[in-house]
C-alpha cells in the first residue's frame, strides 16, 4: 500500500513539473480573414437638412462574389443603401456571405446642408495613466447658444474638453433649434511605445525558461507573438495572473503601461 502511494506522489509530482506554466498558457491566435481582400467603397454621399434625417449613404464592393453590408455594427443585410440618415459620423462594413469575411470599417460623415457644422481643432493625448488629453471643437453656423456633449455627458457651453484619459470620444453639438452635428471617432492616445517601454517588460517577465521563450507557444521571444496577443497579456497582467506565481510581480506602473499600449491599439511602435 506504501508502495502505491509513493508512486502516485510521483506521479503528481511529474504532471506539477511538467505543467507548472500551463495555467498561464495563451492560445494561439486563430488565423482570420484579411479585411483588406475586401474592397468596401463609398458610392455617394447625400447630406440632410438640418434637424432632418434626410442623408444617404451608398457602398459597395469590388467583385463577383456575394455580400452583405452594415452600417453603425447594426446588423448584417444585402441593402447597400442607407437612407433616412441625420447628421453625423457612420461606420459602414460589408461581408462576404460565403465565408463571412469582414471588410475593414468605413467612416462617412453626412453633413447639414444648411445650418450647424463642428469641425475639430485640436487634440492633445494623455500621459498614460493620467487625465491629461484635451479635445477642442469650434463651430460654424447654428443658432446661439450652442451646447456640446462629449460621449453622451451632460452638455457643457465650452467647445473645449479637458481632463480626458485615454480612449475614444464622439462630440456633439446642438444649437437653439435642436439642429445637432456631430464628430465620432477621436482618439485619445498615451503615446506608449513597444519598442521603448513593453517589450522589454515582456522579454524580462515572460519570455523566460519554462514558459514563453519557445518551450510554449507562444513564443514571447518575437515582437509579432507579443503584439498579436497583446489584449490577452493586457487581461493577465491586469488580474495578476502573469508572471506566474514564483517569479517578480510586475509593478503597478508596469501593469498601467501594458494597459495604455493595448489601448492605444498595440502599435508596433
């Protein structure tokens, strides 16, 4: 019976060794359609009069095969004409319906033809980690006063938005009339770069014997294994689960300079 037991103590002991590192194993990423073998293109562009939803947007896409067309992640259809549009910012995708590759995302913007129109000024980006960006609009047209919102907040007189993190901002404006218009898509960036400040926190960490130096995939050894699985190295330093127990915890102001280049879009930069 002792016997016994000793052999499955070793028996465990060997699965330990041998998957010590396997609870912290990324998954390969799956191989995905190029969205640029897609064509999307924008036909024509019809503005709306102010206060109206009178705009058009019409896409297609170059080739025999069949798709279906989105606009603002709405649902997929074979309608390639987008009607009853008011002013402001739409993303338009198409796919194919044979093997549901995605197109990359179009941005149209309808405009008012009379009336209220915004434009932005200036951008500047956040340090990582603070609220330090800045937006500023300035507007043309429209009946005083003007009000702006950024992301849905409560309106404010100013054009001018400060104390912004990171991410993306959509800036509406509206006039006395209640004729809106409309900038989507602002981004906020850290300037975070891989080359000056992730990689060598990955290579130092993770890319080491027995884990993701090419004894596991994968291999954390070449900047494409660290970029093309950079939102879940984002998810696992953030929970603290990566390094693996027994090795250096990461700093806190580690963990925040993974987040700011994830966020940023995980630029090769």
């Amino acid at each position: 019976m002792k016997i016994q037991y000793n052999r499955l103590l070793i028996i465990l002991s060997s699965i330990l060794f041998l998957y010590g590192c396997e609870y912290e194993r990324i998954a390969d990423p799956v191989n995905q359609c190029d969205p640029q073998s897609i064509e999307l293109i924008v036909e024509s562009v019809q503005n709306t009069a102010c206060a109206q939803s009178s705009g058009e947007i019409v896409v297609s896409v170059i080739g025999d095969d069949q798709y279906e067309y989105q606009i603002n992640s709405g649902g997929f259809s074979d309608n390639n004409i987008f009607t009853g549009l008011s002013a402001g910012s739409y993303s338009v995708q198409a796919r194919a319906t044979d093997s549901n590759c995605l197109s990359e995302e179009i941005d149209v913007s309808i405009s008012n033809e009379d009336g209220l129109q915004i434009s932005l000024v200036e951008k500047n980006n956040a340090n990582c980690g603070e609220n330090t960006g800045t937006i500023i609009v300035e507007q043309q047209g429209g009946i005083e006063p003007i009000e702006y919102i950024i992301n849905e907040n409560a309106a404010q007189e100013s054009p001018e938005f400060t104390g912004l993190s990171n991410g993306d901002y959509t800036i509406v404006a509206r006039d006395a009339n209640g004729c809106e218009d409309e900038i989507s898509g602002v981004e906020i960036m850290t300037g975070i770069s891989f080359s000056n400040n992730i990689k060598s926190i990955i290579t130092t960490n993770c890319a080491v014997s027995g884990c993701h130096n090419g004894s596991q995939p994968p291999n954390f050894s070449t900047d494409e294994n660290i970029i093309q699985n950079a939102s879940r190295i984002k998810s696992r330093t953030g929970n603290e689960t990566m390094p693996p127990a027994g090795r250096p915890d990461l700093t806190e102001d580690e963990i925040q300079a993974i987040a700011c280049w994830v966020d940023d879009g995980a630029l090769d930069n």
